[in-house]
C-alpha cells in the first residue's frame, strides 16, 4: 500500500546498558504511543534493546541470549505499526574469531509480525542489517565484539556497494544507516554515498545512533549528517538515545539531540538534549512537517553543566547512592561539585565537610561556610589535626627492627597525610556512617600531572570535574553564579591553593605551582590533539619562537612572557610537567574513581596508557 | 650465495616498551655476538624496537618517528649478517581509519644494508611484511592502531595467499609470521598454510613472536608450533622477546621460552625462561644442531613463583622503587607477597609491619613476627588503635548543621576503618618516610567479590598475587616452603581472617566467609572460562544435579555437600557472590592498583567491565 504521507514516530528514548527488557517495555511504551497517534513506522536508536558500552558482557552468551529474546518480542508489538530499532544480531551456527558466537552491531525492522530483510545477495538472506563502519578509537572497541557488513561483503566476494541497498516502505525507499556508517570522511567505504544514488526525492535516510555527548558535538552532526541529506536531496532523521553507560572508567551522557534533516541540509526539527521524547515526524515527498516546538539550546559551559548534573543523577542512581559527602575546603573545585551534587540529588542529600588544620586560612573555611549556607546543605567542620597528631605520635614512637629509619613525619610527607587523613580516614568513615558516598573533585589539570595525593584529593566514588581543566572549572563556577550567586566570591578570588602547608597561604597569594591559562592549554597540546603531541613538539614549536608557540597552544602571550624570563626557564618547566605526566600522574590515574567524561578526550579507557 | 648450512643466531631479548634507542642498542650487542660466531642471519622478536604494549602512545607521530629512525639504523649493522626483527611500519603518505598515519605491525628483512622487499604484487612492492592476524581480545587491541596484511590484500583486490610468499635467503626458502599468524586456529585465513606449501624439505619457518606469560603457555606452544614445523615438513624456529609490558591496569611478564621444533613437531631446542640469551642454531637441510643444552623448566606453581618475582623485580625498577613496605598480618597473603618481594629486592628492603588491634590473636602477630626473622627483614609493630580513637573521637565531637545524624564508627563502618586507617594512613605515611612504596596484597577470590576495602587493603603500589585464586596462594606458600620453610606453619594452619572484629577470631576458627575451595572454582567459572558464564549458566548447571556441577566446576561434592544443606542455600549463596562480583567489587576493582597477570583472564584492562 503506498500512502502520499509517512507518519514517522521518533523515538528518543533513555537506553539501560545490559538491561533488555527494561529497554523493551520502554521500546513498548512508545510503539503503543506511536499506534495511538496513528504512525506508520516508529524509530528507535542503535543498541537500545541491549545497550552499548557493555564491554565484556557481550562475551556472556546467556546475556546475548535475553537480548535475541527481547528482539523476538518487538514482532509482537509491529501489527499496527512497523518498527525500526538497533539491537545486537547472533549468527546462530557461526563463530567469530574470538571463537565465541559471531554477533553483529545491527538494524531490525519489524512489519505484521515479521523481521523484513534487509539484506539479499545470491541466495544470502539477513532478516538484519549489520553495521558497516566500527569504530575503533577512544572509548570504541567495536571490533573486539562485531563482525560489520564489510567483513560479510568480503566473506561473499562482492563489495559493500551491492548488498547495501534502501528498503521499500509504503512507496518510500528508506535508507538506513547505523551510527559511524554516517561519520565515514576517514573511511574509504562510505555507506550514505552508496545508498544516495539508490534513493531520490521523496525518499528518507534513517541514521540510528548511540552516540554519547562531547561539548558541542551538535555543530559536527549538523556540518556531517546535513551534508548527508543534501547530498541524496531527501529528508534525514536521526535518531540518538540518552541514558548513561560506561566502560568502568570513563562515564558517558547519551544527550539525544535526535533531529530531523531537510534535503538542503537544514535542521529543521531538534529533540532536546537528556531527555526521552517521541515526536511525529510527517514526511509528504520531500515536505517535512513537525506539529511540536523545537527544543531550546544550550551551548558551551552551559551544555557541559547540563550533562554533568545529569551523569550525576544516573549514575549516582544506579550506584544505589542517595547521598554523597563532600569534603568543602574553600576553594573552588568542591564549591562547583556541591553546587551540581545539590542540583542532582538535592541540597538536603549533599553533606558538606570542611577538615582544617592550622594551614587552613578564615578566608577559605568563611568560604567554605558560605557555600553550605548558599545551598542550604548539612554542613560540619570536623578539625583533623588531633588525627594526624596520634597517627605522627603513634608512628615517631616505633621503629624497625634491622632499620634504623627515623619514623619523623616531616615536609611533603606531613603534607599528604593531611590529604590522605581528609579523605581515606575522614570522608570515607562519614561517608560510611551516613550511608552515602563521598566525592572526587580533582580537576583535568590536577590529574594530568598527579598534582594530587593517592588515596588523599584523589579518593572518591566518582569525578565529577576530572574532564574539564581548571580553567573550565573557573568557567562553569561563574555560569554557576549567572543564575544564582552560590558559589563564594572569595573561591573565585583566592589563588588555586591545596592550602597543605605555610608556603600555601591563599591570604599571602600563595597557591598551586601550576600556572592554569598557560598549563591548561600545553597539557591540551599533549593530551587532547586528534594528531599527539609529545614533549618534542612542544619544543620544537617553542624553537619557532614564542608568537607562534602561544598562537598554537591559544595562550596569551604577555601571561607566557610574564611567567618565564627565558627560553630555558620555559623548557625545563615543560619537562618537569612532562615527566610528571608520563610518570607519577599516571600511577595516580590508574588508581582514580569513574571520570565523568564531556571532552574528546578524557582519562581512562578513552585515553589508554602504558607506565613506560 | 647458496650455502649447505644456515647459521642463525636466534636472540631471545629483553625488549624495553616505548623505548627504540634502548632496544636498538641491545639489538646491536647481539648482532656483533652473532658476527663473531659466524652467523648467516640474526633472528629478534616481534616488535622488538618500539616494544608492543603501549597503550595509546601509538598515536604521538613522534615516538613512532624515532622508531621508524631505529629501524633504518639496523641497515647499518647488516653488513656483515642478516637481520631479520619485528618493529612498527608506517607508510608515509597514507592514513588509517583513525585518520592518523597508517601504521603496521611488520617483520622487516636487513640485508647488506637495505631492506629486502616482502612483499610485490602488481607494482605494490613493501620493504616489510605486515602481520596478517591481529588479536583483538583480552588485552591486545591491534586493531586499535595498525592495519594488516589482510586489509592490505583487500585494497589490492587479491587474496593474501597470493601475496604472502617465503623469502628466499642462501638457498633457503624462510616462511617468515608474526605470533598470532600462528595461532591461527580460529580464523578463516592461516598463514602458515598459505607458505607451508610454498616451500619443501630443507626450508625454513619462522615465527617472532612477542607473546605475554601465561600459566602453562609453553604446552599450547608446542602443540600449536609443533603442528606447523610437522605440517609443512621443516625446522621450526620461535623467537619470543623477555622483560615486563603493560596496559596500566595488567602487567605481563615475557618470559621468552624462545624455541627450535623439528620436522616432526619435536622440541628440540628451550630458551630458558625469562632470561636474555642468544644461541647458534645451525641448519644443515632438515636437520638442527644447537651446540648448547636447552634451559631446565619448571612448571605449574614454580612457573607463576618465578614469573611473580620477575615481574615484580621489573616493574618496581621502571616505578624507581627500590624499597617496599609490607602489611604484615600474620595471614597467608602478607605472607607470600613479603617472600617474593624480598626475593626480587632483597630482605634488606622489605620493610614488614605489623598493625594490630585488640581484634589481631597473638597467634597472627607471632606468625608475622617469625615471618620477618624467617626472611630476615626489618620489622615494625604499629598499634593502630590510638589513631583510630583520635578519629573516632573528632567525629564523635562534630555534628552536621541542618541535619542530626550521629557520627557514631560501630560495627561494618569500625571495621573498615581499621583497614583504611592500615594501609592509607599507617603503609602511606610509612612508605612516604621510607622513600618506598607499599604493596597490595589482596589475591583474586577477594578481588572478584570485593572482600576488601577500598583505600584499605586494595591501595597499594602494585598488586601481585591479584591474579592468584586463594587456593592458588596456598599453593604457592607450600611451594615456597618446600625449598626453606619461610612461611610460618600458623599462616598455613588458621583460617584465613580479616581480624577486623572479634567475629573473625583465628583461635576459635572463625574467618572469612568465602569457602575457597568451592568459591575459587565458582568465580572462575563465571570469569576465568573462554564461554563466559554467568549466574544463569551456574544455576542451570546446579538443576542437572549436584555431581554434573562439582564435576564441571571441579570441586569436591563432599565439601559442597557439608557446606549447602539444601539446594536453596547454594543458589542464595551464588546470588549473593554474584551481585558483589558485578557490583561492589567491580566499583572497588576500577580504583585498584596494578594487578600481575599470570592466568588467562586477569581483572582489569584484560577483563573489561562496565557498572550496569
């Protein structure tokens, strides 16, 4: 039957990792929506009967089996509506090369009861579609789990570009597409440019996605799945998941921003960012129309603020934490972390603690204070010196048999038992006592060259801020106070201090050896590039002269000069933090809670590293 | 020149990652070694300039440039002897999928002076050979940065048993692959079957290889190596770099076991383990002479004792620590690891501390005492309980604003505090004074539920018998004890407790609740199986009867038996352990230090997991 209008659900909906049936009576909820409104096809995104980061589970076969189960019930809901969803495909009688079932990332399209083929070539029928492109860097690791249409092609002796075609639906050809298919400009097969010419006018590219959030991730998928649509001069829809999955270390917000595409590459309709919603979708030949308002934008910090709240709130849940305790020293890293625990749990949920010693200014525990009261949180101050005082008294009294070591706890050794004191003994018992969790609230900047303490500032059940550089920090803490002035002026005066010893005095101006407008963007240089830096470019760019070394990096130039009188002075800085980077900061990273991750490029299972 | 004899000088070295300029420096001592004996050709391992393991530093253009360096200045040294290595390849004017340059993992051919090209098909000449079979599972991820020989046969639209041929060296057709071209078992496309019929008696196989230690490896080497020397009818020759690789969270040994097989699958030639050496193998035809004995070998436990210290002795050199504080609390584990860290230090600098409360038996501290006069190590005793009172007591002092709960420490909460209060107070401080590092000595049973607190008794360095089942290190304390009995007949005798309150008093008995005989097995099954299991495998096997379920899990039915009176307390028993093992433990396991592998599957970057 070909009908003049296709009425298409779109389904943005919150995807469970490892949970299918959670995901199908989610799947149900909406197709029963899509019935109602009288849609023809509903969409659904990539892996949402599954899930996506799952990392090994998917060598669990019992777990591929619920979710092969779970496929099998959307026939049952497709009578009235034909559905199309992403979901995991196992080749019954055929073994990987991991000797393990061979599975497929894949696209399902299911009509009165039945899975349609989607693909056919020489007797070979799939009542699926695998995926084409698997990406294979940063926190990808599709390869270690699916065989792709590539693989299949080359297994049939016949390139991508034959099996891969647009399927027929109420007169309309529909091209489907699966995430990365879409992203294919470092690819030499580009499954879009072979389904274009396939299609014409008045017919419709479908990418499915669970594609998580990096800041302003919406201008490339306008600049790339735009293109896509002009290119075949059809409408595309896109269609992305939100919810929260992880690989262990790294954390990930699904942000939707699922949309639909005119045929000149406009965006002509935006789901909005980390929150379900199905919306009707009518397509008359090429003529889109939308009987809803677009959802309003966020962008830079304001975005990354969005996600953070909400990668607190899902995982904190999933953890089964209703309440965390945060150690509030003044300064600014904690003053942002309490104002976006407070946001996801509520302030009465978020317990803040100040633990000062003699080396803590007023003006950092008056901050400390004023946070608390800002926000209406429970709040304590809990002096950690009588602590320090008996373990330093209870150690200078032993010794070793057969070692004459002094056991005097003196200098950068006094100075790590106050981290490890506030967060190992102190956070960790309140935490405990209360039945909460306590928090990480290291920064990118402080975690890329170990300007932390082990089982001390870097403790926690996860880190919130640990992608986002202290200058970012300084950033979201003033959109923090665009809305409402919660954060203390003085956190936002006060040199970055760790305020661990005399040297440190924050009143004196005193702070952190870390110079973060200029050290922020070299450690960008080093660790965010597509293209790695290592310490060699950063030399031989500063050899072409300081202009351009500041150009490249964005710093400024008059805070490069101010900050080092020579060439040298600049060089042995840089590797000194160097050393500290590949070195010592990494055996901390290896130790850190879960990063909440909003960047290209974030530590953990995104960006692997060996102790070389 | 055709010659009747091959001379090879087959260098099982030690290969530094991240290293070429070391690497090219141990490359050339062995080159000379190998001149002066007359030597034809000079065999190295896999990836034996740039290392193997190095995470992500793949991606810095300029590391893989000084390899690339490296590798044209083996030409230099081939005047006088072939050389034939394993290092990084990258072809200049093209990119990968990743967009950065394409790189391979490549044997490459030194010839007076030049490299001999490897490959030639239609115009396309390469002066390597690329790898055919990437491993993508457990912790190799090759994928994640080179392309291959099968890639490269697709872009030129032929299938690699058309471009991968021997090479013909003084007469002598050499089958040259790279370690997993070998392991060829599961996947579509063998090497050695592509060369095997392209050469004939009085040839030649090769494969350089580097290939981690795992329990047992040498039987699978032989019966897997063993098959292609007899297959094709020639000598087989295994050359396997030493030293220690890692990925962060596992660190591999390398134990070279380089080898020689015969034309009917015969060993007839062992490298020792772990061990740098380079030997003449002289081939006359089919037959080999090697004119010094083969190492002895050891097996089963010893292997893994002698791979721990290794690996220890390795890695703690790369850290820079030259000292180690132990926890010594009388129990099996302290008492293992201080073993082996003094055997791989030193007694001198293995600092042992015993920590106790009025919970620790005099049973325990007398057993860490006689641990420590046993292995003649400097010794401390610690009491911890005044330290944990300051604490205690400052919390008792302070109460929340805006909420009334009390800061009472009883019960689970005391209990933990005592652990943290252990390691990341006492150990650190201790550590820190010392200029050393402190160990974890947690073992695999604990790792996989949990049984262990975070900034407790899972902080730590390193830990080395994390991938030790309990039992296995029993097994390894009576290993140990066999040669001179260090370990106290109390560690052995108790039962193995936490001592953390008066419920786990040694002396009457009480300990752990993990029954380790029959938990040990049932963790495996979930974790350690190539077929992942997961609690639904383990309860339908115990429906098919408690015999079919001992007999697969390999455990003793009478211990089952006496330890689930009914079939619902075991199932309730696995529940329990399951939700930990995916739960608790799996959040304590992403903060924990690096573990030692030995087993097949070792928690961390090998087995990934993500908190669902």
């Amino acid at each position: 039957m070909d009908v003049s209008v296709l009425k298409v659900y779109v389904c943005q909906m919150e995807v469970v990792p490892g949970d299918p049936e959670t995901n199908l009576s989610t799947m149900k909820k909406f197709i029963e929506e899509g019935v109602r409104a009288g849609a023809d096809l509903a969409v659904f995104p990539e892996m949402c009967i599954p899930g996506y980061l799952l990392a090994d589970k998917w060598e669990e076969s019992s777990f591929v089996t619920r979710c092969v189960r779970a496929n099998d019930l959307v026939l049952k809901l497709s009578q009235n509506i034909d559905v199309l969803f992403g979901s995991v495909a196992r080749e019954e009688d055929e073994n990987g090369e991991n000797g393990r079932a061979l599975l497929y990332n894949a696209a399902f399209y299911a009509s009165k009861g039945s899975f349609r083929t989607l693909l056919n070539y020489n007797g070979v029928q799939k009542k699926f579609l695998p995926k084409t492109l698997l990406p294979c860097y940063r926190e990808f690791d599709e390869p270690r789990y699916f065989s792709d249409l590539r693989k299949l092609a080359q297994s049939l002796n016949v390139p991508v570009s034959e099996i891969l075609k647009p399927l027929d639906v109420k007169g309309k050809k529909i091209g489907i597409t699966i995430c990365e298919d879409g992203w294919d400009s470092l690819y030499k097969i580009k499954p879009f440019e072979i389904l274009s010419p396939k299609i014409g006018a008045g017919d419709l590219l479908i990418n499915i996605s669970c594609s998580p959030f990096t800041q302003g991730k919406e201008n490339a998928r306008n600049r790339v799945f735009g293109a896509h649509a002009a290119k075949a001069g059809v409408p595309l829809i896109y269609v992305n998941a939100t919810g929260s999955q992880n690989n262990g270390k790294n954390i990930y917000a699904f942000e939707g921003d699922s949309c639909v595409y005119g045929p000149k590459a406009e965006r002509v309709f935006s789901f909005p960012l980390f929150k379900e919603q199905g919306t009707i979708v009518e397509l008359d030949g090429n003529a889109i129309e939308v009987r809803e308002e677009s959802a309003p934008r966020k962008s830079g910090i304001a975005e990354v603020h969005e996600a953070l709240v909400y990668l607190i709130k899902k995982n904190l849940a999933r953890f089964g934490i209703k309440k965390v305790v945060i150690g509030a020293s003044g300064g600014i890293d904690s003053a942002v972390s309490a104002v976006l625990y407070s946001e996801a749990l509520g302030c009465e949920n978020v317990f803040l603690v100040n633990m000062p010693t003699k080396f803590n200014s007023n003006t950092t525990k008056n901050a400390a204070k004023d946070l608390a009261d800002n926000l209406n949180c429970p709040y304590m101050v809990a002096p950690i010196e009588d602590s320090i005082n008996a373990l330093c008294s209870s150690l200078e009294k032993c010794s070793f048999v057969r070692n004459d070591s002094p056991m005097r706890v003196e200098g950068i050794h006094y100075e790590n038992v106050q981290a490890r004191m506030r967060s190992a003994a102190f956070l960790a018992t309140i935490a405990s006592v209360l039945g909460a969790g306590f928090t990480c609230n290291g920064n990118k900047s402080e975690i890329s060259v170990g300007y932390c303490t082990l089982y001390g500032d870097t403790s926690g059940v996860i880190c919130a801020l640990g992608d986002l550089w202290k200058t970012q920090v300084y950033e979201l803490a003033n959109e923090i106070n665009l809305h409402k002035k919660l954060i203390p002026q003085a956190s936002l005066d006060i040199p970055a201090s760790a305020e661990l010893s005399f040297a440190q005095n924050v009143d004196e101006g005193k702070g952190d050896p870390i110079i973060y407008p200029y050290h922020d963007k070299l450690f960008a240089f080093w660790m965010e590039r597509w293209q790695r830096n290592a310490l060699e470019d950063s030399l031989s760019l500063l050899e072409k002269g300081n202009d351009a070394f500041c150009s490249e990096l964005g710093v400024d130039p008059d805070l490069f000069a101010k900050s080092f009188h020579t060439k040298e002075d600049a060089i042995a800085d840089m590797r000194k933090w160097w050393n500290r980077y590949n070195g010592i900061a990494l055996a901390k990273r290896i130790q850190m809670p879960p990063i909440l991750s909003v960047s290209r490029r974030t530590f953990g299972f995104d960006f692997r590293e060996s102790q070389l």
